[in-house]
C-alpha cells in the first residue's frame, strides 16, 4: 500500500478548480460505495454458502467463484477464511440483537416490571422469527448459520457469548421476575431447552417434513411463532410446579 504523503496547500495557480474538488468528491463517493456494495455480495455469498457447508467446508475461492470475482480480492477485504466468516455472522447478529434487547426493555416498560411467562417468550421468541418470515432468504440463511455456530463448542459458543449474552440474560431476568418461585437453575433449564428448540428449528433439516408427511414444513417460522411460546411456557411451569412440590414434600 502507498504511504499516503503530505504537503503544504497549493498554491492559488496550482489549486484545482472548485469544479474539479467537487468531481474529486464525487469519484471518492462512488469508490466507497462500490466498495460497500462488493463487500455485502461477497458477505451475502459467503453466508450462503457457509449456511450450506460450514466454516470448514468452504474456502475463499468457492466465495470468489459464487461472487464472480477472482479470488485474490477476498484478501483485499478479509485477512482469511474465519475472518470473513465472523464478519458474515456479526453483520446480522448485531441486528437481530439490538432488535430483540429493545422489544424486552419496551416489554418491560408497558407490563410495569411485571412480566409474564408466555409475554417475555413472546418478546424475544417472535422478534426474532419475524426477522426469518419477513426478511427473506438471506436471513434464512443466516439461521442456519447460526444454528450450526450454536452447536459447535469449540468455537461458536465464543461467538454465541459474543453476541448473544447480553439479550439472553435480559430474558433470564424477565423469566425470573415472572417466575418468583421458581429455581433459579430450572429457569436457566427451561431457557435450555427453548434455544435448543429454537435452532433445531432455525436449522431448517426438514426431518418434521418427512416425519409429518408434509403435514409440517421446516421452514414454517410462522407455524412456529404460534406454538413455540405457548408450548415452552407450559414446560416451564410444569417444571418449577414439580419442584415445588418436590421441597414441600420435603419440608
């Protein structure tokens, strides 16, 4: 790369005409958004084809080949293969996040701090859904992805502690709060159970398709918006009841 270098201001003979800086400006604009636009095809390339194979299943040349783009350029804009595949997975993560944080805070705000089960599980189960039914096949794609980073300890769990901690643990203490009997590790139980739920759905394996004889499809996210709260809710209280009665009985 160039070293850029510095100098003192033109003189007013040798300074470019006004029209000039302004097609200058122009050139430097439209640079920075082909830039911006090559980088979300190559992202959107590479969460496709990661969505389908994983991390060790493609290389930067496959993403090059899906772009059209030779292959040399993905070194332009990512170090290597894991960097690019973090970037795909932050892109999304961040929003999906910050969406989610924000419907249980206002959540929180209009039940006055008192919660319910079936409310918090709304918050932060159909927000996200919402993302996989309105936003297309890239977001669906980036489901998969997630589900397979989900389940791969030796290094998803980092990126799921990354980005997921802070919404997650807001969910938690709604759990609590609407759950004020119940142990704290059953509630951190059933949130378990409701995530493994959650990317086994957004895996899309279409197993429910052939064991239902398509009577359900994988890919209904909105089949799943109307179920997955109700159902998760009553685990939860049929979990914390049985413990209940399990230290009376005790007592």
């Amino acid at each position: 790369m160039r070293r850029a270098t510095t100098s003192s201001p033109p003189s007013a003979r040798n300074r470019p005409a006004a029209g000039a800086s302004r097609t200058s400006k122009r050139k430097t604009s439209t640079k920075a958004e082909q830039r911006a636009e090559t980088t979300e095809q190559i992202l959107d390339a590479a969460e496709y084809l990661f969505s389908r194979h994983g991390l060790y299943g493609v290389t930067l040349k496959d993403v090059a080949k899906q772009v059209g783009v030779h292959h040399t350029l993905l070194n332009y804009y990512f170090a290597d293969k894991r960097a690019l595949f973090d970037a795909v997975f932050a892109r999304r993560a961040e929003v999906t996040s910050e969406r989610r944080m924000r419907v249980l805070e206002d959540y929180d705000t209009e039940t006055g701090g008192k919660p319910t089960i079936e409310g918090a599980l709304h918050a932060f189960l159909d927000t996200d859904l919402d993302l996989y039914i309105e936003g297309g096949e890239g977001w669906r794609n980036y489901a998969a992805l997630g589900a397979q980073v989900a389940n791969t300890p030796e290094w998803g769990a980092e990126l799921m502690d990354k980005h997921f901690d802070p919404v997650v643990l807001r969910l938690i203490d709604l759990l609590k709060r609407a759950l004020p009997n119940c142990e704290e590790d059953d509630i951190f139980w059933g949130y378990h159970f409701v995530t493994g739920a959650l990317m086994l759905t957004l895996a899309r394996t279409g197993r429910i398709d052939k064991l239902s004889h398509g009577l359900c499809r994988s890919d209904d996210f909105l089949a799943v918006k109307k179920r997955m709260a109700t159902f998760m809710a009553g685990g939860f209280r049929a979990v914390c009841a049985q413990r209940k009665a399990e230290r009376d009985a005790a007592a």
